[in-house]
C-alpha cells in the first residue's frame, strides 16, 4: 500500500514530461525569438544616426586655383598674360650693367635672354611697335579674358614708368665723375634693373600659374584701365 501512495501512476508521468517539454520548447522559441528580434533591431533602430537635415550638412567646395582670375583657367591665356612681361624686362636689362659686373651670376641668369634682347634693341622703332602691338592687340581687345587685359595693361604700364628714369639717366644726369655722385648713379641703375626684373618675373610667374598679380604702383591704375564691357 506504501508503494502505491508514494509512486505515481504513469499516465501522470507522461503528462508531466509532456506539459515540461512544451514548457522548455516554449521558452527556447521565446529567447531564440528575443535573440533573433535584438540582431535585426541593432541596426534597425539601435545603431541608426538620427536623419540629418540636408541643410545641417556641411558642403565642401574645391576651390579652384583660378577662382580670383575667373578668366585665366585656359593655359593659352596665361601664356598671352605672361608674355607682356618681356616688354619692361627687356627695356630694363640695359640698367643691369653694373650689377652684373659686380655679380656675374646675374648676367648668366639673363643669358638664355640676350638673343632676343638684340632682336629688340637692333632696329629702331621696334620697342615702340612691340608697346603698340600689346596694347592695342592684347588690352584694348576686349574679346580676351580681363585676366589676360589686366596682366597686358601692367606690363604696359610698368614700361612707361621707365620713361621718366631713361630721361633722367641718359639725359639729364649723365655718370659724374666724383666718387660720391658715381656711387649713387650706380645704384640709381641698379635699383631701377631690380624693381624692373622683380615686378616682371613676378608678373610673368603669377600669370604663368593662373594668379592674378597686382604690382605696385601700376595696379590701381590697370584696374581703372581694363574694364568688362
């Protein structure tokens, strides 16, 4: 009778190991769901930025090398714009006559310059056509970029700015012949070959890369000058 109270019938036995196994396979269907829920909300709604507005965003512009030109991307342009350069160089090389004696690095710095420098000087009234032939061809044309004017009209300008020292030099106060005044006739010429080949090479370099140069004391002038019609 004792055995009979304390075992329990098997129809039980088989009730509970059914109700425990759909209870344990319950249980794994509810975590694997949880599982498989958390790794397809991650980067659902977890790990999602909130949107941006298209106007928070912040927007990178490239920026040109030409962007203070607007005109002088064309590389065919910068050529032209360089090219009147040459007009002040070459009428201020005959000032450097001192300097490359004393230095004479300088004078085989402008050697590759002394073909066309006799070109320029061996007929008369060629400086005078080659001043014409820049501004009325290159300035006054307004059909070219006003980057290119603009350089053109420099060079003009910086050319006519010898007039006065060319006078004065050549005509006016000849070389003296006390020591003090040969002193400073010297370094009349030579401060004049320095800011002359400065401003050109300067000039020249700036147009070659497509940056607008504004030399002293011709660039207000040439902004008057060159206007876009």
């Amino acid at each position: 009778m004792a055995m009979l109270h304390a075992s329990t019938p098997p129809c039980c036995t088989v009730g509970l190991n059914r109700s425990s196994h759909r209870r344990s396979a319950s249980n794994h269907r509810f975590l694997l769901k949880q599982h498989l829920l958390g790794r397809r909300a991650a980067p659902g709604f977890a790990t999602r930025a909130p949107a941006e507005d298209a106007s928070s965003r912040s927007v990178i512009v490239a920026r040109s090398l030409f962007d203070n030109n607007k005109n002088g991307d064309d590389f065919g342009d910068r050529i032209i714009a360089a090219l009147p350069f040459l007009l002040p160089l070459l009428d201020g090389l005959p000032y450097a006559k001192f300097i490359m004696l004393q230095y004479p690095f300088v004078a085989r710095a402008f050697a590759p310059v002394a073909p066309l420098m006799y070109i320029y000087h061996a007929f008369p009234f060629a400086p005078f056509l080659v001043f014409l032939a820049i501004y009325n061809g290159i300035v006054n044309n307004t059909s070219l970029p006003r980057f290119v004017r603009y350089h053109a009209m420099q060079a003009v300008l910086l050319d006519v700015l010898l007039i006065i020292p060319q006078v004065i030099l050549n005509d006016v106060w000849k070389a003296p012949s006390d020591e003090l005044g040969l002193q400073a006739y010297i370094l009349a010429y030579n401060t004049l070959f320095l800011f002359t080949a400065v401003c050109s090479a300067y000039g020249m370099g700036s147009s070659l890369v497509g940056l607008t140069a504004r030399l002293p004391l011709v660039a207000e002038a040439a902004d008057y000058q060159v206007r876009d019609f």
